[in-house]
C-alpha cells in the first residue's frame, strides 16, 4: 500500500491505522532493495535481481541481508553481490531505515566497483 507523505505523517486517523499495518521486516527489505536500485538508476526493465530477507537473532535484534544479481541482456553473463548487516534490539524505526537504505547503496556501490560492463545498459553512471 502507497500513500502520499503528507496523508500518512501526523496523528491523522489513516496514519494511526497505516501503523499498525507495517510490517517493519518488509519494510527493512524493501527499503534495502530500493536503495539498490535508485543507486543504479534502474528501473523495473532492469536485468537486475535484488533480494532482501530479514532474520530474528537470539538477542532480539534483526539480521537484514542483500543479495543481487546482475544479468547481461542475453543470460551470458552475470555478476553477484551481497552484504549483511545486524540491528541491535530496540533501534529506532528511523535508524533501522537508514542502516537499510545504506545496505542497499553500499551493496550497488560494490556492483559498480566490480561491474563488468553488466551494467552499462542500465545506468547512468
């Protein structure tokens, strides 16, 4: 569910109910695999796979891992990459967002240190 930014902050009866909806282990995911891919310019025609998964740990804070795929047009060719990071028990939302966002950017950083011309088709670098 998509809402505009202006509807959803306040204490507004729709923000209240978005709330309590939130899953913030999805919310964790896709904020990583969205930050990988405004950091590549690519869009949704892009031969680039991004999956994030979200793990309990023992002591109560989460595990978020990033793994991509890059793929040449014709499937000849691809390039991998992935990173994990561990969120302490009781980090805030907002600093949970950004230590995923960052995981995204770090790991397209490491697609573009790496690339092997895989992504010359896609970005704008």
């Amino acid at each position: 569910m998509e809402v505009r930014a202006p509807d959803a902050g306040g204490m507004t009866g729709l923000s209240m109910a978005l709330a309590q909806l939130e899953d913030i282990p999805s919310r964790l995911e896709v904020t990583a695999e969205r930050a990988l891919l405004a950091r590549l310019n690519a869009g949704c025609s892009a031969p680039i796979g991004g999956l994030s998964r979200c793990v309990d740990e023992p002591d109560g804070g989460v595990r978020l891992r990033l793994d991509t795929v890059v793929c040449a047009p014709d499937g000849s060719d691809v390039q991998r990459a992935g990173e994990e990071i561990t969120m302490e028990a009781g980090l805030t939302r907002e600093a949970g967002m950004d230590a995923a966002a960052k995981l995204g950017t770090r790991v397209a950083e490491t697609l573009l240190a790496e690339d092997r011309g895989l992504l010359k088709h896609v970005i704008d670098t």
